[in-house]
C-alpha cells in the first residue's frame, strides 16, 4: 500500500465521515430542539426520526430544478457551489485523531498535516463568502440581495477577531500546523490544569467561539437568512439540491470549526490528565483517540445547537458594532497579553 | 416629531453577554433534560405537553363540543325533528335546507310528530358550527356531537344529508359520546306586573329564546307566521 | 393599493430600494402590507397597504339579526375573541337598556381576562419568534393550549368560541373550571417567569428593544393610541379603571404604565398584565362561589331582539386596547348600522412615523409589539 | 354640571347646534356641516369640556331610514298609515350621509358623539387631520365605504379596497352579494 492509496482512503473516508456528521447533526438540531421546546420532534420517519435527514436528503434530490425568470443563470449555480467546495474542503487540515500503525505503516489521522494549518482555514473561510454573495445578487430578488450583503459584511468582519485569536495561539504554540498545536498539549501545566489552549487562552477562546458563530451564520448572527426580517437571506430562491448544498455546507462548516476548536483549545485527543497513548496498543490507540476528539466535537456540536434554541438575534448594526468595537480591541488586547506573558515567563 | 432618546443603561452583568445567555441556555437545558428522559418512556403520549394525534386519541373532548351535527331520535327509535325551520332561519351561515313532509298513516313508530323532514340538508363547507340551530331547536333534534374530523374527498360528501345525520348520531350512541340533555339556563325571573296591560299579559315569554318549549298557548299563533317565512 | 404607491413621491432616487414586506410574508401578522422604501438596512419610507382581509363584517352586520352577528365577531380579533362578542353584546344591552345579572357579568369576566393571557400570550410569542428567539414562544403557546380546553369544556368551542348571549351568558362555568383553574395558574406563571428569564435581561434582546419605535405620549394620544402600547407610553389609561363595566369595579388590580413607549415597554406591560389578570380572576371566582348556584344567567330578553330606534357606542378593554362597537338601530330584527372601533387599527396607521429611520428589522419588531391583527384591521 | 349643558353653553351661543339627542346615556350633537373644524377646537380646548381624545370617525348612510317601511304587517297595519302621513308633511328628506365623530374626554371620562349630516350633492367635510392625526385612516374608509370626501386630508386614497374599485360598498344601495367587480393586477413586465 503505498502513499498515495493511503491519501485516496484517508481523503474518501474523511469526506464521507464529515457528511455523515453534518446529515446527522440535521436531525440532532431538530431533535434538540424539539426537546427544548417541550415537544417530541421528528418521530414519524424511522424510530425517533433517524431516518428524517434521510428523507431530507431524498427530498432535496428529487424535488425539480427551478431557475426564476429574471435570475442570473450563471451567478445563480456558481453561488451554491463556491459555498459548499470550501465548506467541505477545509476539513483537510482538520485532524481527527492521533496515528495509527497498520501493517507496519504509521497513518496520521490527518489528511494533510499542512505546516501553515489553519491559514489554510481563513482562506477557505473567505471563499464560502463568494458563494454567499454570488448566490444572493444571483437569485435578483431584493431579499436575497439584502441578506446577501448582509452575511458578506458581516463574515468579512469577523474573520478579523478570528484570525486574532488564532494569532494568539501562534504566539504561544510557535507553529500554525494543527497536528504540532495537538501533540503539543499533552499533559500539565501550572502543576494541577491539562496543557490546554483553553486554559492558556481563555479570552481567545470566548474570542473564538463567538466569532466561530458569527463564520457559521448561527444564531445569535444568523442575520443572513434571518426568516423574520427577510424570508431566509440569500437562499429564498433556491429549490432542490442547491438549497440542499448550501444547508449541507452550512452544517459542514459547524463540524468543520468545532473541529478546530476542540484541535486548538481543548487538547484535541488528549485526555485531561492520563496519557491512554502509553497503555494501549498502536491501533487501539489511533481509534481511542479518534473517538476522544470526537466527542469533544460532539460537545461543540450540541453547544450549537443549544445555543441556537435559547438566544433572540441580533440586529445588523449591532453585529458590526460588535464585531469592529467589541471583538477586535478584545483580540489585540490578547494578542498584547500573551506577547507580555511570553516575554515574562519565557 | 423629536422621538423621546431613549438611555439604555445596564448592570455590568447585562452588559458582558456572557451571563445572561448562560442563564438562558441552564434552564433551556432544564427543558431539555426532562424532556429527554421523557421521551425514552414507552408509549405515544410521552412528553406530557403533545398529544401524538393520529395514534393517540386519548385526549378527553367535552361533552358539549360543537363538532359535526346529528339528528337525535328519541327512545321509541322515532325521529324527533318536526321540520319545523328554526334552526334555518337562526342560522347566520344559511346552511341548513329543510323540506317538509305529512307524516302518513302507517308510519307512527317511524316519526315522532305529524310532520317531519322529507329531506334535511347542512352544506359543512358554510357551516361556522356556532351552535344556534342546536340551541333553538324545539324539540331538541338537531344537535352538534363530538366528532371533529370532518376532511373529506369532494364537494358533494360535506353536504350532510338526512341519512348521514341519522348515521352520526348512531355512531355516536354507540360510542357512548352523545351529548348530555340541554341545562336550563337560569332566567332573571319576572319583574312583578302590577297593572295589566295588554301587550305583556298576552306574551308571557317565561323563558328567553332557550327553552321554547313552554311557550303560552297565544304564542304558536305569532310562530306559525315566523314559520312561513322562507 | 396601486401598484407603485410610491412612483410621485420623491424617492425616485436610485439609491433607494423600495422592499415589499407583502401579505404573505413569514412575520407578517394575517395579511399586512408594507411597502417599505429602505436606503441600505433603514426605511426611509413605509406605507401600510391593508384590506386583504376586508371581509365586509359592517355590511354582513346590517343584513343578520342582531343575535346572527354574536358568530361573526368572534372573527374579528381572533387571537382571543370572548373581548370581541361581550364588546358587541354590551353595545346591544346598552342599546335595548337590559341589565345583565351579576352572575353572568363575573362569568364574561373571567372569560375575558382568559381570554387576556391567551392574546398576551400569543403576541408575546410572536414578538419573540420575530425577534429570533423561538423557545419561548412554544412555553406560552402550551398554556394557551390549556386556556383553550377551558373554554372548549365551557361551551364546546376553542377558538371561535360565540361566547355568551344578548342579555347574558348561555351556560354556566364547568363544573371543574375550579380544578382545572388551580393547575393552570402555577404553569402560566411559570411559562411567564421562563420568558422573562429567556428574554428581559438578555442584553442581546434589551439591544433590540429598548430605545426601539419610542413615541411619547402625546404623539400617542393624538393618534389614538389606547391599551397596552398607550400605557407603555406613560399613559395610565385603562377601561376598565377608568369606565369601568361589567363589575370590574369590585375588583383590586394594578395598571402597569412604561415610560418611553418602546417596544420593551409594550413587551413589559404585557407581561405585567398577564398577571394581573390572573389575580383578577381569582376574585372574581371568589365572588362567583358565593353566588347561589341558580342565581340567573340570563337577562329578560324577548325572543327575536328589536331595540328601541337609536344609536349606541359602547366600548371595553379588550386586550389590544379600546374595543368599541356603535350600534344604531331603526327599531327592526336588523341592526340599521354597525360600526366596530378596532384599538389596532388606530396603531397601525401611526406606524409611518414609529418606524422611520429606523431599520427593517426594528420595523418587524415594532409591528409584532403593536399586535396589528389582520382579522380586526380589515374588518 | 351635567354634559348636555356645559355643551349646550359652550356651543349655543355660535348657534351651532342644531339638534342635541340622547339616548340610552350616550349625547349626540348634530352640528352644521361647514363649522366643524371651529365647534372641534371649541371641544378640545374649552377647559370644562376639554374632549382631547378622538376615538373614530365613520358614515353612516340613512337611505331609507326616514321612509316607511315598503312592507307594513297585517298587525301594524294602522301604524303604517300614520307613518306615511307623518313624513308628507315634514318636507323634502333629510340629508342622506352622515359623518359621526366620537370624542372622548380622557379626565372626566365622559364621551361626546358630534354628527354631521352631508347631502348626496355636496359630499364634503373639512378633515379634522389637522387637530386630530387619528382621524387619518378612519376619514379613508369613510371615503372609500361611503364616498364621502375630507377637505384637507394628506392623503385620501381608498384604504380597505383596492384603488380601481368603482363603487362605494357600504352604502345602503350597494347589493350585499357586490355587484361583481374584479380586480385586474398589472404586472409591469
């Protein structure tokens, strides 16, 4: 077997892993939320409505392509896919578990361990705006173009407290590759907390996870296609498989961030204070870890959620004011911290 | 017009996000937490605030809920409507449409009256279920039972014929679910006449427009002519 | 409701977007229009465009018999209609100079403050719902659930439910309102404080609310403002205090007032009210024991109803504010002239000058905090 | 004092009342119909009135309601001779349309209905925007139900239906079933 099979299985494997997740996280949102809201959800299609995301899925397929008349033909299919490429290609640099040694071959459970990590995330984060954008101005209806513009402004705008954050962890981990920043937070420090980004950086974390929200376009800044105000944002006029691509790429970019956040800031395979790495066996371990990380990511997953069934939405200004005045000032001043910390204890 | 400037001003822990959306999501997970323990019970009706309609019909209606109607028969089997068009005439939707015919010889045990319904229309599309006809009706005929499932294919199945009407109120004996007798609803009782004028002595109308049963004899003579009005 | 009501005015200019927040739209309430003119995200112009659900309930009125109309003004404001048939049934007694029973006037109480919580309840949802935030919605919509079985065991109907008639009420209370009263009063109230934990100190929707469509109180008096958004605008007015009917003066109960008229206020005042209206109908079922259990129902009313000629207006504190009927007769079965004084529609027409200069999404929460209901608007 | 007569002595003395009625507890002025806008500002601002709250403002249309009725019963067969007799000798009918404002007083909580009878030849009424925005949509449908026009008003357009609707619905002579208008929507494309 050599490497660029392996490559091809990983690649294939990962693909239909974070599908998988994204068509179950349809059903955990609606379940989720249907029991929050004192009510059974969906339980009609299979036993508690497993097989509803399939049925969706169906439904998404066979339902009939329409163009509107006055649409821009061109811009109307370039929109869903310019979102959903990235949505599904970020998860490249995304690791999901530690290796494993298989027939005398270590395998990373990584697909690509690209040394500039989560730059590589950034940008493909900006191209989903493309579609955003692309996809609003090309349906030529007046709602669409508004929540069009409304999720640019406000996706440019929070890539910048993101990148900050992300700046910070730079500076404490020295390298942008996901697998370093991993393997880095094994064990302690400061005698009784795990090595983890989370307690190294906990402003840049809330930094994060909110401008992780703002990038995902989940409530509270689910402004693009907020339904209230105007009809579902910059997918009003699509019907089929297009709207099934832009909501699966949405739910791929949920999985996507908790996957960087769990990487980042929650030791991504690590367990808090005992190292499984050295009990167990090469491949019992590479599974153990795969499954740690993901429940960490499970956890993230459900917070969306979770938080999407609690909170009102904001208003657009109040998103930029946020954003520029709240998160940014927040993000230098972290950056200015952990450049003072480094320099004091290093 | 200078719009009153409204100052917000915030504790501090309204004024960091965080606390307040914390609080928020603890007792949302409240909900969540019972609900999801609810939801393992065997059974349809688990969590206590959904009924699951189609498989669980277990939710109790009132007795006195306007549903779809019913002609009563009294106990000797014999139809009680005496096609007398109150209720057409009460209705605001218009929906009801009687014919009228003489009870024959042979058909004592059939019909409670001389005269009964040869035919006995209520189109449901026009139907608002208000509840008049069944509050007027004399002698109690018409009444609105307890079935609310009133979907149907074409046009022509919601117009309730007499037979139909007959049917529901079979169907409803059976299941139990007929309608309790009508309460008498109590009336401020006369104010005392001391003089006797003609128009009050004449019209001794003891009850409102409920209970018309015990109308003074002078009265049929103004309801026949309320009667002949189409 | 031409095609481009807004072709002669000056905003012409490209800059502007003119967005049509039509009848079907997903906050719309019924079916409103709006024909916004928006530079960017704030509404430079907005015109409400209604009657798309002008169901011509006046002229129906002067062809039905007066006791034909109780069913057609359930229709009217359908979120809660006991207010609308005691409104008209009032303006019928007042006309015919009939004196309706204690008995059946404590009855028409609790059922209207019932009737109270549950358009709270439902306006509060919504405002929610539009505001983003959809739990708190569902937590009220199941007490209503309960109100509304409340009212199927008093006379069989849930919604529409032709409550009561000319001269007083056609049925009694169920026999277990008591029980069933007992076990909904814990779970309103806790519904109620779930909503205000969700919702009053959230920063994110104290942002969306406060300072949001103000008007003081003159503008709201000059515009005809009554119930709950008039008091939220520092006005303490309220039928029920003021001219009171119906027995309210026996009972005790506090009028929340708001200070600056937005939509916070009118968010805060319902609430308030939601409990006001629960202590007013533990008194008036107290009141109601002690009443023998045959004292009358009904007043002495003859058969088919003719009143005297004249013209009455009679009016009571319905939940969105002064519901008013005006009924004027010739001294046939018809009435001659019927003309319902709908509290929202006054509202709605204020909404050019609530909203603009202010953004499309504050135009959404103004007009959910209005409780503009399409039913009473259009008639 | 009572209301009829702080309205009458604030009122009189102009001579704009022409007819002061009550019935069942409610007062009703029929005023002349070109002083409104005066006996409105007199309303509002005389201080034992002080009626500074306008609840509505509607038509109402007595087409036949000073005739008799067309179809006397056997029983009041006398009755309707009379009537017949009566209204000969009271002259030509009076005006058709009717405007009736309902005011309100918000201190003394008393309510006040002012009337104002409009001829089918002139139909109309100054608006009472100027003192009183509430009078905005309700003087619409006035217009739009009855035909009545307001002098002054910014913006009378039809309010419940739609503008190309020829006829005025609420009036008496108007068939209940509508006489079949329909509604053309022009798409400009």
């Amino acid at each position: 077997m050599d490497d660029w099979l392996i490559a091809i299985i990983k690649v294939v494997c990962i693909w239909v892993w974070v599908l998988l997740i994204a068509v179950v996280m349809t059903w955990v949102e609606r379940r989720g939320a249907a029991l929050i809201q004192d009510r059974p959800g969906p339980n009609r299609a299979g036993p508690f409505g497993l097989f509803q995301p399939l049925a969706d899925g169906i439904k998404l397929f066979t339902k009939e392509e329409i163009i509107p008349t006055k649409a821009r033909k061109i811009l109307y299919i370039l929109g869903p896919l310019l979102f959903s490429v990235p949505a599904f290609s970020t998860y490249a640099v995304v690791p999901f578990g530690d290796k494993i040694i298989l027939g005398g071959k270590e395998i990373i459970l990584q697909v690509s361990d690209v040394n500039i990590g989560f730059l590589f995330i950034l940008a493909l984060g900006s191209m989903a705006v493309y579609g955003v954008i692309l996809g609003g101005w090309g349906s030529s209806n007046k709602y669409s173009i508004l929540g069009g513009l409304r999720s640019t402004a406000q996706m440019v705008s929070y890539e910048v407290p993101l990148g900050l954050a992300l700046l910070a962890i730079v500076f404490v981990y020295g390298t942008f590759s996901l697998r370093d920043i991993s393997l880095a937070q094994q064990g302690t420090f400061l005698g009784f907390l795990p090595n983890w980004g989370i307690f190294k950086q906990p402003l840049g974390f809330i930094l994060f996870i909110v401008a992780a929200y703002a990038e995902a376009n989940r409530v509270p800044f689910d402004l693009p296609e907020a339904e209230s105000e105007i009809v579902s944002g910059y997918h009003t006029e699509y019907g089929s498989m297009r709207l099934g691509l832009y909501l699966f790429g949405e739910y791929v970019n949920l999985v996507t961030l908790s996957g960087v956040t769990v990487a980042l800031y929650f030791g991504s395979w690590h367990m808090p204070y005992i190292d499984l790495g050295a009990y167990l066996g090469p491949i019992s371990w590479g599974i153990v870890s795969f499954c740690i990380f993901f429940l960490k990511v499970s956890f993230f997953l459900w917070m969306f959620v979770w938080v999407r069934w609690t909170l009102p939405r904001f208003r657009y200004d109040q998103v930029m004011g946020l954003g520029w005045k709240g998160l940014i000032p927040l993000g230098l001043f972290n950056i200015f911290i952990t450049a003072l910390f480094i320099q004091l204890t290093v | 017009m200078a719009k009153p400037v409204v100052k917000k001003e915030y504790t501090l822990l309204e004024r960091i996000y965080l606390w307040e959306i914390l609080k928020g999501m603890k007792l949302t997970w409240g909900h969540f937490w019972f609900n999801f323990k609810a939801c393992w019970r065997p059974g349809p009706h688990t969590i206590p605030t959904c009924w699951q309609y189609p498989e669980d019909r277990t939710r109790e209606i009132s007795p006195v809920f306007r549903g779809e109607h019913m002609l009563q028969r009294d106990d000797k089997g014999r139809e009680k409507c005496i096609a007398c068009g109150m209720c057409a005439k009460v209705c605001p939707a218009k929906c009801i449409t009687i014919t009228k015919g003489k009870r024959k010889e042979g058909e004592e045990n059939k019909y409670a009256a001389k005269t009964y319904p040869a035919s006995f229309e209520i189109d449901l599309l026009r139907c608002i279920f208000c509840g008049f006809c069944q509050e007027i009706c004399p002698k109690e005929a018409i009444v609105l039972g307890q079935n609310f499932e009133l979907a149907r294919y074409t046009k022509e199945e919601c117009i309730l014929d007499k037979h139909k009407l007959l049917l529901n109120y079979q169907k409803a004996k059976e299941e139990g679910k007929l309608r309790p007798p009508r309460k008498r609803v109590p009336v401020v009782p006369a104010p005392p006449k001391p003089e006797k004028d003609e128009k009050a002595e004449g019209a001794e109308a003891k009850k409102s427009k409920v209970a018309a049963a015990g109308k003074a004899k002078k009265k049929p003579v103004a309801k026949k002519k309320v009667a002949e009005k189409p | 409701m031409n095609q481009n009501p807004t072709s002669q005015t000056s905003y012409e200019s490209d800059n502007y977007v003119t967005i049509n927040i039509g009848p079907s739209h997903p906050s719309m309430h019924g079916t409103l229009r709006i024909v916004a003119v928006t530079d960017g995200e704030t509404i430079v112009k907005a015109e409400p465009d209604i009657g798309y659900l002008h169901r011509g309930v006046e002229k129906l009125g002067e062809n039905l018999t007066y006791h034909q109309f109780i069913p057609i003004t359930d229709r009217l404001n359908y979120c809660s209609a006991i207010p609308n048939n005691v409104s008209y049934e009032m303006a019928v007694e007042k006309l015919m100079g009939v004196e309706v029973p204690e008995k059946a006037q404590l009855i028409r109480v609790i059922m209207m403050e019932l009737a109270r919580i549950a358009d709270h309840q439902v306006c509060i949802g919504i405002l929610g719902v539009d505001l983003g935030a959809f739990t708190p919605f569902f937590y009220l919509i199941i007490q209503r659930e309960e109100i509304y079985e409340i009212f199927e065991w008093f006379n069989g109907a849930r919604l529409t439910n032709t409550f009561g008639r000319i001269g007083g009420v056609d049925a009694d209370l169920p026999d277990d309102f008591e029980q069933r009263w007992e076990e909904l009063k814990p779970n309103v109230r806790k519904a109620n404080d779930e909503t205000e934990k969700l919702l009053t100190h959230n920063r994110i929707w104290m942002d969306r609310t406060i300072g949001v469509s103000t008007f003081s109180p003159e503008d709201a008096l000059n515009w005809g403002f009554t119930g709950p958004c008039l008091r939220a605008c520092g006005v303490k007015r309220d039928l029920r205090i003021d001219e009171p009917y119906c027995m309210y003066d026996k009972f005790k109960f506090e009028v929340p007032v708001g200070k600056n008229g937005d939509v916070f206020d009118r968010y805060i005042v319902r609430m308030i009210e939601m409990e006001e209206s629960i202590k007013i109908i533990d008194q008036a079922y107290k009141l109601y024991k002690e009443m023998p259990a045959d004292a009358p129902l009904m007043a002495r009313v003859p058969k088919v109803i003719k009143p005297p000629a004249g013209e009455v207006y009679s009016a009571l504190e319905s939940p969105n504010g002064e519901l008013g009927f005006f009924v004027k007769s010739d001294g046939s079965a018809k009435p001659y002239r019927i003309r319902i004084r709908p509290p929202c529609y006054m509202m709605f027409q204020a909404l050019p000058e609530l909203v603009e200069g202010e953004m499309v999404a504050d135009l959404i929460a103004c007009i959910s905090s209005l409780n503009v209901i399409a039913g009473e608007l259009d008639r | 004092m009572d209301l009829k007569k702080r309205v009458e002595q604030c009122l009189g003395p102009e001579n704009f009342v022409v007819a002061m009625t009550e019935c069942q507890g409610d007062l009703s002025v029929e005023v002349p119909k070109r002083n409104i806008l005066d006996v409105m500002h007199l309303l509002r601002d005389t201080p034992d009135l002080g009626f500074n709250f306008l609840s509505d403002v509607f038509g109402v249309d007595n087409l036949d309601l000073n005739k008799p009725k067309k179809k006397p019963k056997k029983k009041e067969e006398g009755e309707g001779a009379e009537v017949e007799e009566e209204s000969k000798e009271k002259g030509p009918l009076p005006p058709r349309f009717e405007v009736v404002y309902l005011l309100l007083c918000l201190e003394r909580n008393e309510r006040l209905q002012v009337k104002v009878r409009v001829e089918e030849s002139d139909m109309e009424v100054d608006s009472l925007y100027l003192i009183w925005k509430a009078s905005d949509w309700p003087e619409r449908e006035a217009f739009d139900m009855y035909g009545i026009r307001f002098k002054g008003h910014p913006n009378l357009k039809r309010l419940l239906m739609w503008d190309e609707f020829s006829a005025y619905p609420l009036r008496k002579d108007y068939p209940l079933e509508g006489q079949g208008e329909e509604r053309h929507l022009i798409y400009d494309d």
